[in-house]
C-alpha cells in the first residue's frame, strides 16, 4: 500500500547506490595507499576486475535484503537497517570468493577499509534522502489523498495511525459509511463522514482522491465490491485492510492461482530471492567444507574402519520439511545393530521429549565418542546438503518415531528444510532440553533471514571447538 516509487526513481537509486560503491572502492585504494606501516599495494589495475563482481553483488544484496522499495512509511531504522546487512553479507560472500579463488595478493584491509567506507556513504546517502523527503512532505509537497470506507473501531484506529504519520504525506480526506453499525464502539464526527457506499463513485470523480482504502469487518465485505469495481474503472487505486483473522503467528500474503486471487495465510515466512541466495549459500558452503576437510574425511573414515566392525557410513532414515523422509548420513560412531538395543537403554536417556541422548551411551565406540565430541561425525551430511534433503542451518531433522510424538506447535519445525546446525547449537547445544531446543527452533523459523544464517554459521565453528557434543 502506498508504493509512491516509481520506476524512474526507483532506478535512480539503484544507480546512485552503485555509483557510491563504485567510487568507495577507489577511496578505500586511496585510504590502504595511503597506510605506509602496511606492504604496498599493487597498482589499482591489478584490482579494479574485482568491481566486476562487486557491483552485481552489492545490488543483488542490497535489493535482496531489502534496501529498495517504497520509503514513505518506513522508519530510519527499516530504511537503514537492510542497507547495512545488504553490504555485510555483501563484503562476506566477497572475502569467501577470494578465499576459494586464492587471490591472496588482494589486501585484505583493503577489502575492510572499502566496506566501512561504503557502508558508511550507503547509509548517509539513504538517511539523507529520508530526511529530505520527509522535509518535503511536511511542507506540503508529494503529499497524497486517502478517503477511507467505513466508520468502525478500526476504521478509525486505521486513520489516526495515518494522521499521527505526517512525515508518510498522507492526508485523509474522511470518511465513508458502509450503511450500518459496523462495530461497537466511536464513530469519527459527523462532519467527517462524506457520504454513505453508494456516494462513492460521485465522490471519486468530484473529490481529488489518490487511493481508497477499505476497512470493514466481515460481514460487509459483499457490500464493496461495487466500490471497488468503481475505483478500478475511474483508475484509482483501491486497498483493503485486510486484518480479518486473529493470527498469532501466520502472515497473510495475497497470491493468485490460475488467474484467481488467492488469500493465504503463511505461518513460515517466505523469502523467494532469500531461498535461492540460501540454496547457493548452501553450495558453495558445502563445497568447500567437503574439499577443505577431506583431510579429516579420510581420518574419520579409516578410523571408524580400523576401530570397530562395520560399515563406515551410518545412514539413517529421517524426516525433511513437510515430514519428507531421506536417508540422513553420518559417520558411525556405534557398534553394528546399535538401533535394536535403543529400547533398552530408555533409562539413560538425558533429554526430556520424544529425543534420546545420553553421555554414557554403551553402544558408542571410543572412536566414535571422539568423532562425535567434536561433530566429525556429521561431516558427511553436507553431501545431504548437496543433494538438497539438508540445509546448512535448520532445524535438526528427527527420527519419524519421534515425530508421532510431537504436538502441534512442535510439528511446525517440519515446515522448513532441517539442517546442520540451529540456534539450539549455538545456544547451550546438548545441555539445553528438548522444549528450549523446539522453542529456539521455531525462533529461528519466525526470524529467518540471511543475515541469521551466516551469524549462525559464525558462531558454530567455536561452539563445535569447545568439544561439548555427546
């Protein structure tokens, strides 16, 4: 609602954005020069392809973190926010890419100093343009004209969030009735109601109105179709409040299905660029991972094939997003048969919940309990990843036994694909029980984001150095 942005100026922004980190990574080359205490620099020749990657991967990210669109009802923080966590995932995808193509003659307090450099005119150039149009609106310029239809409790509680709003240059014109009590409660003042439903189409062809927004409860719904048909006709745009459900935790989003408009209420957040950007992630990631360890690769595999009887693989089947079940793979750390003695060993279990995990565990190797102190075991599951069952961070994915147990809420950790490593890894791992673990799981389901995942990511490596798996 309210998207004032237009193409034009949309673009211009996008191009202004590149131009400024464009011209950052020519002071930051100035700034590093400059830096005599350091080796010198080659000449910026030997430097200046790296803005071939740069651009393409500050404006994806940018765009894809959310640093364009509609500024008018966005705080400094929504403005500004996206465009430092757009240029931080930026900078590290950048410093990854140098790492897996050995450009080790790229200064790495180069590659720092641009960053601070053009995050730092990112946001003085967003913050500026904030504050010159909000400048402009209260003055009276690039203002635009809402009338409202109906006169409910949250008509009115719509329009006063509006008017409270003078920096967004929206001034409500009044309102409309829809013909009945709408619901219990104030009405806005007598002079305020322009007309009843039926006068809207006099009103919209006699009045300067640049949107009509609907809010009405239910039961009237049949009663603005008409309306908003007019608008549509006449050419101006027309919205509707559309808090109908109570939702704790579903988002509505409105799509279309075969042409049809569809209303969906999604309890998982949907991110289509941040999928794909995750998908990658988890690629390269993995990729990497396996070349980089498979010094360790071949350390646990001739170590479990040494010390106990068995194959070295241990694959097990588990449940995906939405309950898919795959074959999870790991290296083994039991003896052979090690899933027929589980029920016996019910009395060592150290976690509360459908979830079995115990320090003193008989069927774990000596081996085994190395591999797993230090998570070596899960090594393999980034092939899991690779084949698109796994992600890199996600929830654990459990046993189908255990999902049976599960109640509703806790189901909901099957809405994403499992992974890796979680918030329940980074926060306590296996000293936390099974009702924190579901609950930071879910935590991470509400805020996803990019960002998340690489600090996740992050925090894992010392969390698996401290040696506390079991």
């Amino acid at each position: 609602m309210l998207r004032e942005n237009t193409r034009i100026i949309s673009g211009g922004l996008k191009t202004a954005d590149l131009a400024i980190t464009a011209f950052s990574f020519l002071a930051a080359y100035s700034i590093r020069a400059s830096i005599t205490e350091l080796p010198a620099l080659r000449p910026f020749s030997e430097y200046s392809f790296l803005l071939i990657f740069i651009l393409p991967l500050w404006a994806g990210l940018l765009r894809y973190c959310g640093a364009y669109g509609p500024m008018r009802t966005k705080s400094f923080a929504q403005t500004l926010i996206p465009v430092l966590k757009g240029s931080s995932a930026a900078v590290i995808v950048l410093m990854t890419l140098l790492y897996a193509f050995k450009l080790e003659y790229v200064s790495r307090a180069l590659i720092i100093v641009f960053f601070v450099v053009n995050s730092a005119l990112l946001l003085a150039f967003k913050a500026s343009v904030l504050l010159i149009t909000r400048y402009l609106r209260k003055k009276g310029y690039n203002f635009r004209t809402m009338l409202i239809v109906g006169t409910g409790r949250r008509a009115l509680e719509f329009a006063k969030l509006i008017e409270e709003k003078k920096q967004w240059g929206v001034h409500v014109l009044g309102f409309v009735s829809v013909g009945r009590v709408e619901e219990p409660g104030p009405a806005p003042s007598r002079e305020r109601v322009l007309g009843d439903v039926e006068d809207l189409e006099r009103l919209i062809t006699t009045v300067q109105v640049d949107e009509v927004v609907f809010v009405v409860i239910r039961k009237l719904l049949d009663r603005i179709e008409g309306p908003v048909m007019a608008c549509e006709q006449v050419g101006i745009k027309a919205s509707i409040v559309m808090d109908l459900y109570r939702h704790s935790i579903a988002s509505m989003e409105m799509n279309e299905l075969a042409g049809r408009p569809v209303m969906t209420f999604n309890p998982v957040a949907t991110h289509e660029r941040g999928v794909v950007l995750k998908r990658a992630l988890d690629l390269v990631f993995s990729s990497l991972i396996l070349l980089l360890a498979s010094p360790v690769f071949a350390f646990a595999a001739a170590g479990v094939k040494l010390t106990s009887t068995g194959p070295v693989f241990f694959r097990q089947e588990r449940c995906g997003k939405n309950g898919r079940r795959f074959k999870v793979l790991k290296f083994r750390t039991m003896v052979s048969g090690a899933d027929r003695a589980l029920d016996s060993l019910s009395h060592l279990n150290e976690m509360s919940g459908p979830v079995f995990k115990s320090r003193n565990d008989p069927r774990v190797t000596p081996f085994g309990r190395f591999l797993r102190k230090y998570s070596i075991d899960e090594l393999p599951q980034f092939v899991n990843v690779l084949k698109g069952d796994m992600s890199i961070v996600g929830p654990r994915p459990p046993l189908p036994s255990e999902t049976g147990r599960y109640d509703l809420a806790q189901r909901r950790r099957l809405s994403v694909k499992p992974g890796i490593t979680c918030l329940w890894q980074v926060n306590g791992r296996n000293k936390i029980g099974f009702t924190d673990w579901v609950r930071l799981d879910l935590e991470y389901i509400d805020k996803w984001s990019l960002w998340l995942d690489l600090k996740i990511i992050l925090k894992t490596v010392p969390a698996v150095l401290r040696g506390t798996g079991i």
